[in-house]
C-alpha cells in the first residue's frame, strides 16, 4: 500500500440514493476485507452542508452522457475542492444472471482500486 494511502479518507455518496446499499456492492466489499461498519446510502447534499468534513479532492463517476448531473463543491475556508471525474459504468445496472452482475461488480471495484492507487501514488 502506498504511504499516501493512510492519510486519506474516503466517503461515498450518490445524487439520487436508495436508500440502502446494494447488497452485491456490500459483497463486493466484504470480499476485498473492506469493513462497512454500518453502510447506508446517502446523498451527496450531506457533504455540502456546513458541518461536513473538508474535503481536499472529490472524485465523481457521475456520466453527463447518461443524464446524470456533477454537484457544484462549496468552497470550505475559502477554497474549493480539487474535483476528478473517473467514468465508470455502473454495476448496478449490469443485466443477467446472478454471476454475471457479481462479475459487473468485481469488475468496476477492480477498476476503482486500480485508479485509486494510480492517484494516490501521485500524492506525497
């Protein structure tokens, strides 16, 4: 693991939540020993509020081309968040068997990680 990697935090929320987690997603996680102490889906709204933690970068996959709309950052002691956006298809809407949706999923958290430590390698 990257030396970097132990000083970020990371958080996760969506424009337009569920309500609960998916289950495969929680699977997914659980597979990779990745702990979700008490998962819940939320909404993005959460992190703009004044109480929010400060976030230095946010990253978004949200997709233009599939009409969903990127939040607009506040600025927090007078500066805005670097913003990434990382496109990647969406697990949840993958089709077919069981397998097939658990491999859609396995994919995308495959990709995610290895995005991440390409990033997180770029950090001191």
């Amino acid at each position: 693991m990257n030396k970097a990697a132990n000083s970020w935090r990371a958080f996760s929320a969506g424009s337009q939540p569920t309500g609960t987690p998916n289950p495969l997603a929680l699977e997914t996680l659980s597979h990779h020993g990745i702990d979700m102490k008490a998962p819940r889906s939320k909404s993005w709204d959460e992190f703009a509020a004044d109480d929010a933690p400060i976030m230095n970068t946010i990253v978004t996959v949200c997709d233009n081309a599939a009409g969903e709309t990127c939040p607009i950052w506040p600025q927090k002691n007078g500066r805005a968040p670097k913003v990434l956006h990382w496109s990647f298809p969406d697990p949840a809407a993958a089709t077919g068997s069981e397998a097939m949706k658990r491999e859609a999923f396995e994919k995308v958290f495959e990709d995610i990680r290895l995005r991440i430590d390409k990033f997180l390698a770029t950090q001191k």
